[in-house]
C-alpha cells in the first residue's frame, strides 16, 4: 500500500495549445480553466496542500498559482513546448520533487468533481500497481478498421443491455511512479495484463476541452450549472 506522503497531486498547463490557444486563461463563464482546476483541488479532504503542485511556464500561469499559495513548479520553455518525447522532458518535475508516485490531473476538464479525485487518489493508494488510469466504461458496439465487430453480440439483435463492457480512455487522471518517466514509461505497460489498472469516471465528468467548439460548448453547459 502507497503512503499518501509518497505522492505528489500535479496539474500541468500551458498556453500553446494550436488547437484553442490561450485555453487555459481565457474567460470561461466568469472564471478561467486554471482557476477552477485549481480551486477543485484546494477543496479536497483527501489531498494535502503541500502534494499539490502546479507545473507551468508561463508568467501568466506562474501568477495564477501563486495568487493561491500553492506549491509552482516551473517548467522551462523547452518543457511548455515538448510534445511527450522524450517523457521526461514533458514531465521534467519527474526527478525534480520529493515524492515517489505522481497523479497527473487534466486541467482542460473542468467538469472534472474533487470526489473524482479524492477517490483516484485513495484507490491508487490502496492499489498494488505502480499505475492507475482513468477511464470511462462504455456498454456498446465496436468494430475495428477491418470492420470486424470487437464486441459480440449477446442476442440476435444489439441490444446495449446485454453487450460486455469495454472502457474508453477518460483523459483527465493519471498516476504513476516518478523514476519510470525518466525510462520513458508513463504509468506502465498497457499490454501486460494489470500492470495499469482501470479506475472507472463518469462520463459527464470526462468533457475534455481541445478544440473551440468544445470551449464554446463547455462554457455554455458551466454558465447554465450557474
């Protein structure tokens, strides 16, 4: 079993988004994706302050985590623009910080509830595997490219009661050991059984926002919660 005191809480961001630049800081139904990420996790009973880091470069973003006293990690520049290889120096804190496990929050989901994550973080405490990733359970069909059906039918018709359960990749909660990033292995190896276990999210937590018209429509769905 994981000792709390051995895992750091990160949420990571920058501002370079291609796709929806600015994302991050940008007004969003009265406040900014930051703020509400890290607002979430200074609600938590669970997460001690002092685990929560905020990993960023950007002075704007560095600012925005030290209005809140929270703990800022400062990524460089080559960091801000690395896209994942190699690992490390996307997730340059890896050797950086005083802790053995890392849960990784997405910022960019902000429908993303602080019970979530406070029940990510003790199942991954309690868990034997060093990685824990969030993922949403799914009762349908799929095919692959071949057009070949991955999940059988259970009666002569499809009927999404009785078919078994696959599960989607959630994209907002991440956990594993620091020192494998430096071998450029985030979380484990996915093809070998349970080496990553599943840790299953409510879909309508899981809105992801990477492109504009999800900014727009995740917006709108937080004004209307208002």
């Amino acid at each position: 079993m994981k000792q709390l005191s051995e895992i750091a809480v990160i949420i990571q961001a920058r501002l370079g988004s291609q796709r929806c630049p600015n994302k991050m800081i940008r007004p969003f139904a009265g406040t900014t994706l930051i703020d509400i990420s890290i607002e979430n996790i200074l609600k938590s009973d669970v997460i001690p302050k002092e685990n929560f880091y905020v990993a960023v470069h950007e002075p704007e973003l560095v600012a925005i985590g030290e209005k809140y006293d929270v703990n800022v990690f400062k990524r460089s520049e080559k960091s801000a623009n690395s896209e994942g290889t190699p690992m490390g120096e996307m997730y340059e804190w890896w050797n950086k910080l005083p802790f053995k496990y890392a849960v990784l929050v997405n910022a960019c989901t902000p429908f993303l509830s602080i019970e979530t994550i406070d029940n990510f973080v003790i199942n991954y405490m309690k868990s034997e595997s060093d990685g824990l990733f969030g993922v949403i359970e799914k009762k349908n069909y799929f095919w692959d490219e071949n057009k070949i059906l991955l999940t059988p039918l259970a009666e002569a018709v499809m009927n999404t009661k009785t078919v078994q359960k696959t599960y989607e990749a959630a994209h907002c909660l991440y956990a594993g050991r620091m020192d494998k990033i430096g071998k450029d292995i985030w979380m484990g190896n996915f093809n070998k059984p349970g080496d990553i276990e599943l840790f299953a999210i409510n879909e309508k937590e899981c809105l992801d926002i990477d492109h504009e018209w999800q900014f727009t429509m995740c917006e709108s769905i937080q004004r209307n919660k208002k």
